[in-house]
C-alpha cells in the first residue's frame, strides 16, 4: 500500500513538473494606454503589474490586468477613470485570452520575430475579438513579448461625458510588454 501512494504521489508530481514546464509567467509585466487629443492634456497611463502566461508548447497565452493598478500623472484622472469611466469597482480587471499563430519555440531567435495574436479582450463588462502583431525574442531563456494596438472605447460601453469628448480620444492606443520566465 504504501508503494501505491508513494509512485501516486511521485507520478502526480512528475506531471505537475512536465506541465510546468510548458508554461512561461510574469506578474511584472506592463501595459500602457494613450488617449491624448492634441491642444489638450495628456491622456495616458502606465499599469506596471500585470500578469502574463504563455503556453511554449501551444502558443496560448492569458493576461490579466487589474483596472486600478494603472497610474497617471495627474492624481485627478485616476480617480475619474476608475470611479466614473471604468468603473473598477465593478469592473476590476480586463483579460486577454488567445493564441499566437504559427507559434514555435524553438525557431524563436533573439531578433525579434513578428507573429499574429487573437483572442479575446475582456474589459467593462464587454469582449471584443482583437487580431494584432505581436513581437517576440528571447532573452536567454525568456521570452519578450511586445504588441501594439488601437480600441474604440464605445465597443465596451464606456461613457464618456459629452463636455469631455473632445479631450479624450476615442481610439485608445495599447501597448503591452512582458517578459515570461
């Protein structure tokens, strides 16, 4: 009996250690948002702890961001936009569900190599399908992975106030930075 249970647990353990391997994290990863219209100020926030896992073998990959961790300069528009805009309350986090396509770990150099990602964007309550360039390189044996890309903040039912429409523009530009170990 008690070399069933030990080769159970030695067996649980062997595949939690294999499933492990195929799975990259960081919970340091960025993500940064600009909505600045000219003539007026700057609209832009920076969310340094943000998390990402990406499947090497798969290519699948997950980030969650936490609303309330993005920071302005100015102490103003982080309130308006996790009380009035976001509603982080109620709306704590965005999520990214998807894959990279034609993903290979092991044709991943340490040039960056352009690749596409879709998935799923989950953000106020509301997701929308996003299909982006997505940049990877390794870094010894991590993995950088940068994107850029645009949203329209109507596609997620967020109201802006009419009197100030004209000084946030309504195609929000993205970027997120991760580096997986």
């Amino acid at each position: 009996m008690k070399r069933i249970l030990l080769l159970s647990v030695i067996l649980f353990l062997s595949c939690f250690y294999t499933f492990s391997q195929n799975k990259k994290i960081t919970r340091t990863g960025t993500v940064q948002f600009e909505a600045s219209v000219p003539s007026f100020e700057e609209v832009n926030a920076k969310n340094e702890s943000v998390t990402c896992i990406l499947n090497i073998k798969t290519g699948e990959i997950a980030s969650l961001v936490l609303m309330k961790g993005f920071r302005f300069k100015i102490a103003l528009m982080e309130e308006h936009f996790n009380e009035n805009y976001l509603e982080s309350d109620k709306y704590p986090k965005a999520t990214f569900n998807g894959k990279i396509q034609d993903f290979n770990w092991n044709t991943i150099g340490t040039s960056v190599q352009e690749f596409m990602m879709n998935g799923k964007l989950g953000l106020h309550g509301k997701s929308k399908e996003i299909n982006t360039p997505v940049f990877l390189r390794k870094i010894g044996n991590d993995l950088e992975i940068i994107t850029k890309f645009s949203l329209n903040y109507d596609d997620f039912n967020i109201e802006i106030p009419n009197i100030l429409t004209k000084k946030i523009s309504k195609i929000v530009n993205v970027k997120a930075d991760f580096l997986v170990k």
